[in-house]
C-alpha cells in the first residue's frame, strides 16, 4: 500500500508577513494564491488564514484595504463655536449670558421687547 504524502507544515503567520512585507497591498485572495502556490499540499482553514492575514497586516501597521465599519466623526467640544441660522457665530459664553439674561427678564417674549426697546434708544 502507497504512503500518503505529509501535509504540508509551516507557520502561517509567518509566511503572511513574509508575503506582506514583499507586497503591501496584497489582498487576502492574493496572499492566500500564493501560499498554496508555495505549499501546493496544504490545507488551509479559510477562517484561520482570514483572522491570521488581517492581524498581520494590523501589527505591521497597514491600514484595511477597505473603510468598512461605523464612522467616526469629530466630536465638537462645549466651548466650541456654534453657528446660528442667521449666520452669526456664538460661543459659549455669549450662550450662557444669554440664558441668565432670559432669566432675568422673564422669558423670550419679555427680551425681545426689551431689546426692541434698547434699539428705539441707541443713537446710530
């Protein structure tokens, strides 16, 4: 009776950052080509050499072929400028006086009045 042939043994990770670091922007596909171009008698779990390619690249400091995932956008701060419909910009400071002012005169109603009052008295 005929031996069967051993598989083939290597360390994947191995070859995927030997493979890596001669093409950078091999994809997985192409990687995985040529390892089984190397090592014709290996059996490759698709799992394994997917969670192996992609750590690789990941510790070798390549970013993923492709932006997939949630983005992430730039979160503004509290003290940051806030522009209103009208074009005007407000900070932080200019909303908090304008709360306490509400609060002093008694609403928005009440403000808009006294503004309109202290316009009719400004000399231009």
């Amino acid at each position: 009776m005929a031996k069967k042939s051993a598989p083939a043994h290597f360390n994947m990770t191995t070859v995927i950052r030997e493979i890596l670091t001669a093409n950078p922007n091999a994809s997985a596909k192409e990687a995985n080509d040529a390892i089984l171009e190397k090592y014709p008698t290996a059996k490759i779990n698709k799992n394994s050499f997917s969670v192996a390619f992609y750590t690789g690249r990941k510790k070798l400091g390549m970013n993923p072929a492709s932006n997939r995932g949630r983005k992430v956008g730039v979160r503004k701060s509290l003290s940051s400028v806030v522009t209103s419909a009208g074009g005007h910009r407000v900070d932080l400071a200019m909303l908090h006086a304008t709360a306490k002012f509400l609060s002093e005169v008694g609403g928005a109603d009440a403000a808009i009045e006294a503004i309109k009052h202290v316009q009719a008295i400004q000399v231009k």
